[in-house]
C-alpha cells in the first residue's frame, strides 16, 4: 500500500512538473516570436484591406462610365431637340433636306449608343417615365390617356435621361 500511494505521489509530482514547465515555457516565450505573430496579424489585415479597396475602386470605375455616358447624351438632347422642330417647318429647299439627313444620323448615333425614345403619344400615362405638365379633360380620349407630347423623352436600358413631358386626358 505504501508503494501505491508512493507511485500516486509520484505521478502528482510529475504532473505538477509538466504543468509548471509549461507556464515556465510560456512565460519565457520567445520575444521575436511574439513579434513575428503581431506582424504577421498585421500583414493579413493590410493584405485584406487591399483587396477591398481594389474591389471597391473596382466598382466606382464601373459605375462612372455610364454617368459620364449619360450626362454627355442628355447634353445634346436639346441639340436633337432643335433639329426636329427645324425638320417640322416642312420645306422643299435644300437645306430641309440637310436639316433631315442631319437627324436620321443623329437619331441612329444616339440609338448605337444605347438611347431610346420613351414611346408617349396613344400610351397610358406612367409616372416613371412621363412628366405630365398638362391635363385635359376630353371623352374622346381614355383616362390617363397621353393626348399630346410636348418635349420627348430617352432612355439607356432602365436609367432614364430626360422624362417625357405630356399633356394627358382625364
């Protein structure tokens, strides 16, 4: 029995050992160590960083190409503007007849580009694409009907340049 309890004391002894050597060990851990751990921690976070700001510039490049896009299309709409109400004072002179060449190239420029008109006339009045300035109230016409069209208007896709501004029957 004492050779038991002996053999228990021995194997506490040992345990007692290892557990001290082990808070010894961490306690005289190695300094460099900890500072390669602290720059390493500092490397991935720079590293992760990065590669957000790269996705993120990423991102704004593809989203400035097509403002660009737009704002210099809505600029020359008025441009486009004058060119029909120059086509719709109907003449037989030459110069009609460059005015009409002038707005056929223009209309398949803007269409190449990705422009549409937003179609009005005989439509249904939708506010997410016309801008209604005047209404009237007519029954030869159906409600929210658009009777007249005052300025037309584009589209790129689903963004929207210029509203078109009608007038709708009630």
């Amino acid at each position: 029995m004492a050779k038991k309890k002996n053999e228990e004391e021995i194997l506490q002894n040992e345990e007692n050992t290892q557990e001290e050597a082990e808070v010894v060990e961490e306690a005289t851990e190695n300094p460099l160590e900890k500072e390669l751990e602290a720059l390493n921690d500092k490397y991935l976070r720079l590293v992760a960083e990065y590669d957000n700001y790269r996705k993120r510039t990423a991102k704004e490049k593809e989203a400035i190409y097509p403002e660009a896009k737009v704002s210099v299309i809505s600029s020359f709409l008025p441009v486009l503007d004058n060119l029909e109400r120059a086509l719709a004072t109907a003449g037989d002179d030459p110069v009609y007849e460059g005015v009409k060449m002038i707005s056929k190239q223009f209309a398949e420029t803007l269409k190449a580009a990705g422009v549409e008109e937003i179609p009005a006339l005989g439509e249904k009045f939708d506010p997410n694409f016309h801008n209604a300035v005047m209404h009237v109230d007519d029954e030869d016409f159906g409600e929210n009907e658009i009777v007249e069209e005052f300025q037309k208007g584009y589209k790129m896709g689903e963004r929207i340049i210029r509203y078109s501004m009608v007038k709708v029957a009630n």
